[in-house]
C-alpha cells in the first residue's frame, strides 16, 4: 500500500526525531476507517479489504513509502517546565497532500515505545483512541479546525492501567504536529540555531507569505497567537474544555490536538472542570484564554533571539504581541457570540456585549443547559420562545426581560442565522461513555458508530437523535470525571 508519502520534517529537521518502528501487534481489527477523509487525502484504500487496512493501521505492515519517526519536544506541564517528552508512544510516518495540496501529517498514536517513552509502555487501549475519533469529528462537523482519526484498530492484546483493558492503535492526521514545547524544547538547550531552523521551516508550512519578510518571526509569532485566539474563542463559544492545555498539547498550525481529558460543557459554569488530574483548576472552562495567552508567552520566549538582536526590543515585540492577545479573542469571540444571537451586523458592540454579558449570567443563576439554551434561543427567534422557557421553569421573569431587549436587535433571517450557529448535538459526556463502554468492555461498537454518525450532523434537529441532545442527569454531571488515557 503506497500512500505517496512525502518527508519535509525528517528531511530538513534531521536532528529533531529518532527513527523508531511501530511494535507488531497479535491480533489487528479494525474497528474505525475513516472513508471521507481517506479520500481527501487521495489515499487508494477504496478495494483495501479491513483486514489488509488493520494490518497496515496497526503497524504490522508499514506502508510502502513510510519512515516512521518519533518527534522530540519539551513542554510546560500544569506550569512546570519539563525539559524532555516527546513522542512516547507515537510516530509520523510521513505526510501527504490532500486534493487542495495541503500538507497533512500521518501519525499512529498507541504504536509502542519509542526512545521518548520513559517508564511508559508506548500503548493506548480502545476507549480513549475511540474518544479521539468522536471528539475529533464532531469538532469537524461544528467548524473547529481539528486533528482527525483516520483509523482505529484494536491490537488483540491489554494495557494496563487502573486495570487491563483493550488495547488499540490510532492513526491521527493532523496539518503538522509542530507544538509550542517543539519549540521549548532546543531554546532551553540554548540550541538557537535548531529554533532558527524549526520556526524557517514551521514558516515555510504554515505561514508562506511571510518567507521572504525581514519580520518574518514576529509575524510568525503573531500569525500563531491569532490562530490561538481564533480557536479558543471557538471552544468557548461550544462549552469545549480541552482539560489539558500544556505547551505540548497547543498545536502551531491553530488546531485542536491531543483529545485526553477533554469534555462539553452542560450546566453553564465558567469554573467547570472534568479532567481528574486538574485539581486547582488551571484549565478550568473560564481559564482557557488566560491560559492560552500564558502558553504564547511560552512561545515568544523562545522566538527572542530571532526577532531582535537587542534582547530588550525583542521582549518588546513579543510583549506587544501577547497583550494584543485579548483583543483578538475577544473580536472572535464577539463576533461568534453576535452571530449565536443572531443579532443585525449594525448593532454597536457595547450593546451587544451587554447583551450577552446578562444572557450569561441568566444561564449560570439558574444552571441552564450551555448547548440546549442557545439552541432554543433560535427557536424563540423563529417565534416559539415555548422551548425555551422550558429551561428557566424555575424563573422566566427575568428571561422574559432579557427576551424582550434582545428582539429589538433580531433581523428577519436571524433564527435561520441562528440555527446554523447554535447545534442542538454534542458529544454529551454520558452518551460519550456509553459507547466507549460499550466497545471497550463489550467489544459492542453499535453505540459507538450510531453516536458517530449523530456527531456527523450536529445541526439536524432529528427526532430519531434527541437522546443525543439530551443533557445527562445533574447527578451525573456533577460527579462526571475524564481522564488522559496514558
């Protein structure tokens, strides 16, 4: 199987990577191949049979063209600097061009130790890799840029963790797996001139305008920092919590990577947090920005020297660039909020903030549903308020206020405007559970694919999916924990 693999990091970054082969497998199945995306990558797997594909996707049989390698990075980890991780249990074996010519990683995830492994066993088991697919395409389908799985294969033996469960490998594109701590990693070495070539060839992949710039790493550092503020706006406006924004985890491309202790969001609570190793609240729902602009911090510290030979007028820059950071979420996030409400282009922003800072707060005093409440906000909008005021029984009285201020500012088209921003299906917590349950303990994918395909269309209001948009019961929220899978 020849997947026309090209090489551009392991040919012109040949000091950031061990070459590393995938351990064999027992027993392949596979248990998810993602069809679409093969296609877009112009991958000839349509005759492949699922055996021949979990071979292949299990790393039993390397495709043809393929140089696996385990990348290296440092990282800052709950706010401490970890000076080495890397890839320890995962390996690039090359990248592609889709049909636009786009470069896109192909990485396995589960594969087997690497030099970067440490103590760990370099194994992932079936329920985490599955979470990734369903995590990943439903971002997809909402519009969030995002690494996606393209196959799942269950190996046919365990890993163990808090017990023995079902291992798996997963094979994840992504548009490079360049991250902040790749970069951490040679500045705290003082290996300059290794961060001199990483961020010439993270420009020449991600930025090719700014080739030729005399600037060209301020710029690249302010391309970064917009694509961060871009994608964080877009998680809050979904109730996503990524649960582990580590300088690791935050991806140069501006896309959602690394689906651990991930989760939506029900009851509206800026504090809300579900991963079990998150015990202060770093990366609490609220906190994201913050820390997002934290990690770019990170991020410029190792740029200083390239941007400026005067190291004081390199802060300089740099700290422009990360105070310019709220401003540039903030006009995304407004500018996603304005559409969430569907509110008229004219409206001034003062009074459109206004508008969502009460909507806001009418959610968190009585606890309503994140996802439902904007959902049946575009009902109201299409003139049957009756489903929302559902979620507020307990209080409509200062709804109703609020209703009343906020029509004033509605186009006709607003609830269509509406509907196509607010989703009514998300990967409910619970429901997310259930099929990985299900195909971890009872190797029943059934849940797993019917949840997938619900997640494929989050803004069909089907009757046939509405336990898909049901939250879960507050009792089940408020003790719901997630987990890194490692």
């Amino acid at each position: 199987m020849n997947f026309l693999f090209d090489h551009s990091f392991a040919r012109e970054l040949p000091e950031f990577y061990v070459p590393c082969q995938p351990e064999r497998v027992p027993a392949p199945r596979l248990l998810f191949f993602n069809h679409d995306l093969a296609q877009e990558l112009q991958l000839a797997v349509d005759s492949t049979k699922p055996q021949q594909l979990a071979e292949v996707f299990s790393g039993n049989q390397v495709p043809h063209g393929a140089k696996p390698i385990a990348q290296v990075y440092a990282g800052h980890q709950f706010g401490h600097f970890s000076p080495q991780l890397g890839d320890g249990r995962a390996l690039l074996l090359g990248e592609v061009l889709n049909r636009q010519g786009q470069r896109y990683d192909i990485a396995f995830k589960g594969s087997g130790r690497t030099p970067y492994s440490r103590r760990g066993d370099g194994k992932a088991a079936v329920g985490p890799m599955l979470r990734e697919v369903l995590m990943g395409e439903a971002m997809h389908a909402l519009g969030v840029p995002t690494t996606r799985a393209l196959a799942v294969v269950a190996t046919g033996e365990s890993v163990y963790r808090e017990r023995a469960l079902p291992g798996a490998v997963l094979t994840r594109v992504a548009a490079s797996h360049l991250r902040v701590g790749t970069f951490e990693y040679f500045a705290a070495r003082g290996e300059f001139d290794r961060v001199r070539q990483l961020a010439d060839y993270a420009i020449a992949r991600h930025d090719a305008a700014l080739v030729a710039e005399p600037d060209r790493y301020l710029k690249f550092f302010s391309a970064v920092a917009q694509r961060q503020a871009r994608l964080v706006a877009q998680w809050m406006q979904l109730g996503f919590i990524h649960g582990v924004m580590n300088t690791d985890n935050i991806s140069i491309a501006g896309e959602t990577i690394d689906y651990g202790p991930c989760a939506f969001m029900e009851a509206y609570d800026p504090g809300t947090v579900f991963s079990s190793i998150d015990h202060q609240g770093r990366y609490a729902y609220g906190n994201q920005p913050l820390i997002a602009r934290w990690n770019l911090a990170r991020f410029g510290e190792t740029l200083l020297s390239l941007i400026d030979t005067s190291e004081q007028q390199a802060i300089e820059q740099v700290t422009e660039v990360i105070n310019a950071f709220p401003q540039w979420f903030e006009q995304h996030w407004w500018q996603l909020a304005q559409a969430k409400l569907g509110l008229a282009d004219d409206v001034a922003s003062e009074t459109g903030m206004a508008l969502v800072q009460d909507w806001l707060m009418l959610l968190q005093q009585q606890h309503v549903d994140w996802t439902l409440a904007w959902r049946r906000l575009s009902d109201a909008a299409a003139g049957q308020p009756q489903t929302l005021r559902k979620l507020f029984a307990a209080n409509s009285t200062a709804l109703d206020h609020w209703l009343s201020r906020w029509q004033a500012f509605l186009m006709p088209d607003s609830s269509q405007r509406m509907y196509a921003q607010n989703p009514i299906i998300i990967p409910r917590n619970h429901r997310v559970e259930e099929a990985l349950i299900a195909a971890s303990d009872h190797a029943d994918l059934a849940p797993f694919e019917a949840m997938l395909q619900a997640l494929r269309r989050p803004y069909e209001d089907n009757p046939g999916l509405t336990r898909y948009a049901e939250p879960a019961p507050p009792e089940v929220t408020e003790k719901y924990q997630t987990f890194c899978g490692t």
